[in-house]
C-alpha cells in the first residue's frame, strides 16, 4: 500500500521550487540569500532534487560493520592488559595500543587479549623492525587482525624530524619483506584536521601523504590505515570520508594497490574545551555519527574529558558507551553505506573530491608532499586556514556552546587540570617547521583560568 501513496500527487521540478522560493523572498536575491559558501568555497544550496542530481559514485562500502575501538596507552604491562580485557567485556571491538618504547613485552601483551574477534592497532612513537617482527609472527600464529600504524612522514610532519635510528623508508622497505601478516603503514592524517586545514585540505594531504609512500615502498600487500580526525560540520564530514575512500582508490590503483583504505576515525579535539566540558560528549556523538556514515572501518571515541584528565576508568566508559548506543540501539551497524542516495551528500562529496584531487596534482606537480613540507608550504597553508577559522571564533561567527556563546561565568577549571590542555611549545633543533595542533578555545581558556587565580587570590 506503501507504494502507491504518492500516486494522487504530481512531480514537483526543480524549477517550480526555485520559482516558489524565489516568490517567497519577496525580492530578496535567491544566491546572496539562501545560498552558502563553505571555507572550502564549496556552493550549499538550499534544497537537492533528482533533476540535478550528478550520477551515484557508488563508493566500495565498508565490508563490516563498524568497529568500537577503545585506546590504551602502554605504560604498566599488567595495568594495560587488564583494561584491556576490561574494554572487551565492555563493549571494545578493537583496541589501539600506543607503546612507550620497544622495551614492552609485545608478545605478552598481545597472548593475553583474545585475539579471535577483537583487531590490534599499535601506533608506535618509534621504528624498530624487531618489534614489528614479534608482532606479525603473534599475528601469524595467532590468525589475528592486527595494524601496525607505521608512519615516518607523519612523524616529521608533527615533530620535524624523522624517527632516529636509521633511514626511514629503508627500515620500512626492510618490514615489508619481512613481515607477512601484518598491516604496516598508517597515515596520521588526524594532525592536518587538528591542527586546523580545510576539509579539502586534509583530504589533499592525506592523499599526497600516502603517494610518498606509494613511491617509496616496494611491497605493500596490506591494507592501509588512515586514521582521520572528524570535525563538527556534520554533512561535510560524511563527505569528506567517502570522497577519500574514492580517491584514494584512484590513486592507489596507479601502484596496482587493488586493496581499499582502512579508516579508523576519532573525532578531532579542535572545537572541544575545558569548561563547560560536557558539551563535548553531544560534540563527540555527532562527530562519530558522521565517521560511522561516512563509512569507517573503526571509531575510537574521545572521553569528555581528555583534554584535562588523565586516562580514567569513568571517562572512558561513557565515550565507549556512546558508541554502544549508536551501534545497539540506533542500529547504526544495520546499513553499510546509508549515505548513497543522498543528493546533498553526493554532490559534497563529488565537490571535495574534485577540489582535493586538484590540490594533489599541484602538490605532485611541485615535486610532492616531502618537498612542500620542506619548503614549509604545507604547514603556511595549514596556518592561513587556521587563522581565517581563529577569526570566526573570536568574533564569534563559529559558535561553540558554553565557550564563546552563553559561557557559565562561574565555571571553575583551575582546580581540576590534571594535564595541561594548550600547545606545549619546546625549543629544538628540527629538520622542517613542524605542524602544530591548537584548539579554537585555547586563548579564551588561558584567560579565564588566569581571571580565576585572580579572584581566588582576592
């Protein structure tokens, strides 16, 4: 009966709605009015129909449901294992590890996990191939999905010099041969987000990123992992991950890579603050609703309370259980691509996928992304957006809630900072400029904390 519902009603045109628009504007200009221009100066109109719509990209959708991912960094070896077993029990489908140093009992670590069901990251703040080794022959005896997030040119982007201990893309070519069971390499493309580039931006590095690797990695049988930062702009970001999905599979298949991009996403901490410190779980859940739509593989959500506490048993729970929800009880697992068919979000998508592709090929023109970071190109772009979106804030054209709009004036943080939540800025000799991650409220923040010392000192 469903199926005929519409039959007593005739198809409305794209020209009768504008036409209907336009008379409801009494006057007023229908582009100047209605119509948005994105920081990507990408055009939003104001409705979408089938008559302009531009054909279905169809993009390849993920071939699981999406994974929760709970993250632990490694200090204590038995601390570590017990929250992860812990994790698991809870709800964690994954877990990402981050290991001090290559002193850690990898093995141990990874043969008290159940490995059956549950895939391993491991970002690793070092490049060590024994390590690595250890790592694949568990995974290889074990039957285990693990990623091993390997990424010397993101290292220097954030730090401004390559991991020590020999030449990079050597030790890389060396793990490639020697490692078989494995994912190896990882694009941290998470720091362009947060430190500030445009969509289309983030999603042009990204690609000339991978393309370095592609170029200087004999052998790469895995897949790889691109591990992205989502931000606010709901739609936009959906977009955005499913216009890297496209292109990266473009590209990828000029190197004979037939395999698709892994992309664990985490929602950025740009826009996230200290006070009024709960809204970052509403800004939390919409950012992971854009990654699940977007199509990740895995979403390792952000505690409400990174920013300022230390790991901490509450805060965790409550990210992994907004995750849950999403998955159990608004079925977000149910559906592998929900986004097609949209003409809004297809035609984003085919906007930022053009405009990114353009960025690459001007980067892979100027001799590449190892070049531009060099030349410290990537990094002014980066900043001169980051500046143009530091304006919106400060004037308060970008909004966020309980920050610069209808902040709590007797909020009080001084008290509760277990760690400190601004750009840490240490004098070194680097080999480029590095790219410096810096939230929105980080200026506002230090004044406020510096008002309260002030009246409690009174």
């Amino acid at each position: 009966m469903a199926e005929h519902l519409f039959q007593d009603f005739e198809p409305v045109s794209s020209k009768q709605w504008k036409q209907q628009i336009q008379f409801e504007l009494k006057g007023a200009d229908y582009n100047e009015t209605l119509v948005w221009h994105s920081p990507e100066d990408i055009k939003v109109k104001p409705f979408y129909h089938i008559d302009e719509a531009a054909k279905p990209l169809h993009i390849a959708p993920r071939n699981t449901a999406f994974k929760i991912c709970q993250d632990i960094f490694v200090h204590d070896l038995e601390k570590s294992i017990f929250r992860a077993n812990d994790s698991i029990k809870r709800g964690a489908e994954s877990i990402r590890f981050t290991v001090e140093n290559d002193q850690i009992d990898v093995r141990k670590l990874l043969e008290s996990i159940p490995l059956e069901n549950i895939s391993i990251y491991f970002n690793l703040p070092f490049l060590s191939i024994d390590f690595v080794k250890i790592i694949d022959a568990v995974a290889g005896e074990k039957n285990a999905t693990i990623f091993c997030n390997l990424d010397p040119v993101g290292q220097l982007a954030k730090d401004g010099n390559w991991f020590p201990g020999g030449e990079n893309f050597q030790v890389l070519n060396a793990i490639s041969k020697e490692t078989k069971n494995i994912s190896f390499l990882c694009i941290h493309s998470g720091l362009y987000q947060n430190a500030g580039a445009t969509i289309v931006q983030q999603i042009a590095y990204t690609l000339a990123h991978a393309n370095e690797y592609f170029n200087r990695i004999e052998n790469i049988e895995k897949p790889i992992v691109i591990e992205v930062a989502v931000g606010s702009n709901y739609f936009f970001e959906i977009a955005k991950l499913r216009a890297l999905r496209l292109l990266f599979k473009t590209i990828a298949k000029e190197f004979n890579h037939n395999l698709d991009c892994h992309i664990l996403a985490t929602p950025t901490k740009r826009n996230k603050t200290i006070y009024d410190y709960n809204v970052n779980m509403l800004r939390t859940t919409t950012e992971c609703m854009s990654a699940i739509l977007g199509g990740a593989d895995a979403v390792a959500n952000l505690p409400y309370d990174v920013l300022y506490h230390k790991s901490n048993e509450f805060g965790e729970r409550i990210s992994r259980n907004q995750l849950l929800v999403l998955k159990h009880e608004s079925y977000f697992d149910k559906v592998s691509n929900p986004a097609d068919g949209s003409y809004y979000i297809e035609s984003l998508t085919q906007q930022l996928a053009e405009k990114a592709l353009t960025l690459f090929k001007d980067i892979e023109v100027n001799d590449g992304f190892l070049v531009k970071l060099g030349e410290s190109n990537i990094q002014r772009k980066i900043s001169e957006s980051a500046e143009k979106e530091q304006e919106l804030f400060d004037s308060g054209k970008e909004v966020l809630l309980g920050t610069n709009k209808y902040p709590n004036k007797n909020d009080q943080m001084a008290h509760d900072l277990e760690l400190f939540p601004f750009v840490k800025t240490k004098p070194r000799k680097t080999l480029i400029t590095p790219i410096i991650e810096k939230r929105l409220a980080e200026k506002s923040e230090q004044q406020r904390l510096e008002l309260e010392k002030e009246n409690n000192h009174e």
